[in-house]
C-alpha cells in the first residue's frame, strides 16, 4: 500500500497525529483489522499494540521495521511521524 510521505506540522499549537492514530486510521480500520489479530503478525504483545494506538507507547526502530513490512510502508515514514510527535510534546506539550 503507497503512502504520501506525512505532512509536516510546523504550525505551533497544531498538534500532529500520533502514529498510533495513523496506524488506526490509515490502515486497521480501512483494511477492518482488529489490532488484537495484528499484533502478532507485527511480533509485539498485544497490549504494547494497544498502547500505541492509544497514544501511550512510541514507534521504535524495530517496531518501524515491523509495521513497515506488514503494511508496505518505508520504516523511514512511521519514525517521521514519531518524530514529528514528539517534536509536538516537547515545545508544545499534551492538551
């Protein structure tokens, strides 16, 4: 599945989208995958997938990896949006 690389959110106050809301609505709830039947085919628990889809666990190197080989994305585009998150968090902060 093609992605367009994920915009930048330069605008302070705006907060970006976590990767965990991207993973749920760019690809679980268009393709109806219930997390709990993904997170073994990604190699992870499924209450650290859970986490990341509720915005309380990060995208790491080897997660980016996994995710990126399941859903046909460059590693490279979920570390952006974890980068572009907690760039968020830290000059703006959580609502």
């Amino acid at each position: 599945m093609s992605q367009e690389p994920p915009r930048r959110w330069g605008a302070r106050g705006r907060r970006p989208p976590h990767p965990g809301e991207m993973l749920h609505e760019r690809f679980l709830r268009p393709l109806q995958l219930d997390p709990r039947a993904v997170a073994p085919r990604v190699g992870v628990l499924t209450d650290q997938l859970l986490d990341l889809l509720d915005g309380r666990a990060r995208v790491t190197p080897m997660l980016a990896e996994r995710l990126s080989l399941e859903f046909g994305t460059p590693a490279e585009w979920w570390l952006d949006l974890q980068a572009q998150w907690d760039e968020w968090e830290r000059r703006d902060g959580r609502p």
